[in-house]
C-alpha cells in the first residue's frame, strides 16, 4: 500500500511537470512566431507550425495519465482538484500554441509587405504580453500561488490595451485598395489571436484557484464562488 501511494504522488507530480513544460513549449513558441512575424521569415513560421506536434503529442501523454490515475486511483478532495486542474490547464495551453500557429500561418499571408512601424511595435508588445501572462500564470500553477494567479486580470487590462490601440493604427492607416485591406484584417487578427492567448492565461489562474481552494470564480463578486467541496 505505501509503494502504491507514492507511486501514486510521483504520477501526480509528473503530470504536473509535463504540464509546465508544455507551457514553456507554448512560450518558447509564441517568442519565434511573434519574431517571424516581424521579420516575414517564412523558415521560422513553418518551424512554428511545425512544433505544433510536439505541444499535441505532450498534450495527449499527459490527458492518458490523468485518466489512468483517475481510473485506478479514485483520488479524493485536493488531489482530485489537481488532476481536474491540470485536464483544464493543459487544454489551455494547447489552445494558445494553435493561436501562435495562427499568427505564424498569417506571416506567409502577410509576405513580403513590411509592417507599419507603428503596427509593428504594438504586435511585438502584445506578443511579449501574451508570452508574460502565460509564463506568470504557470508559475501559479506550479507554486500553487493563488495571489500570483490573481496578478493575472490585471496584466490582462494591459492586452485589452494594447489590441484597442492596435486597431486604432489599423484603421487611421487606411486601406486604399483590396489588398490592403486583406492585408490590414489579418493584421487585427493576429491582434486578435494575442489577446486570446492572454485570455487562455487568465483562465489558467481559474483553474490554478480552483486546485488551491476548491471554488470557481463566477465574475469580480466573491458571493459567487462555489465551493466544490469542504476542503
């Protein structure tokens, strides 16, 4: 019984490093898709989308394991939390490296036309947004922080920010033709696919307060919050 319990824990604590090193696979990849962006490299976008794989393949591993430990384990109150957890967290993840693949396949759309400038610097702060929030919200979840978590809907204003500004450049730019028209949508669609990473990372810090106290957060009002058990 004592070997099946810590086998028990290191199953545990496996899925939860997988779990941070597919974050770090995600940032790793949101800092080369945002770079080939800017600098119309289509090697590095296909490089980009290429990795994909590798963030799926973790992705699933991970999934198995959990459903292995829930199946033979039947684990109780805080460690069923971190089991549901990670399942919620991992599918977060794997959502922000199918947006940064999103932003690599909209490099080949937008080549060879170079960015505004103004353009340019604004997707290079939102792609390091997206990159802090993300990396801020898995060590949450590694350190089981719910005040680290929280940190998160206030870096998340910042994003909202920097996107609004985005497609106020968009438009005071202009679009004289067709093709910069086309142009200028997939320019606010990247704006669009950060600001969804960032949103993916604000949910992970849900997820993260959910592991630690057992409540969801329903809104900004904490007569909201359901427990989901009493410990």
């Amino acid at each position: 019984m004592v070997e099946t319990r810590k086998r028990y824990h290191e199953q545990l604590d496996e899925m939860k490093q997988g779990t941070v090193r597919l974050a770090a696979m995600a940032i790793e990849e949101i800092a080369a898709g945002t770079r080939a962006l800017l600098d119309a490299d289509l090697a590095a976008a296909e490089r980009v989308v290429a990795s994909d794989k590798d963030m799926d393949v973790l992705t699933h591993a991970i999934e198995e394991q959990a459903y292995v430990v829930l199946a033979r384990q039947s684990p109780l109150a805080s460690e069923l939390r971190t089991v549901i957890a990670i399942l919620r967290v991992i599918h977060e993840i794997e959502r922000c490296g199918d947006l940064i693949v999103n932003v690599a396949k909209a490099t080949r759309r937008l080549y060879p036309h170079a960015l505004d400038p103004k353009v340019r610097g604004l997707l290079e702060r939102m792609g390091s947004q997206a990159a802090d929030q993300l990396r801020l919200a898995i060590n949450a979840f590694s350190d089981a922080d719910v005040g680290e978590a929280a940190a998160l809907e206030d870096m998340d204003d910042v994003m909202d920010d920097l996107q609004k500004t985005l497609f106020r450049a968009i438009f005071a730019a202009g679009a004289p033709d067709e093709a910069a028209l086309q142009r200028a949508v997939q320019v606010a669609l990247v704006g669009r696919y950060y600001e969804r990473i960032a949103d993916h990372a604000v949910n992970v810090s849900d997820k993260v307060r959910f592991m630690v106290t057992g409540s969801w957060r329903h809104g900004d009002d904490d007569e909201h919050e359901q427990p989901v058990d009493g410990r």
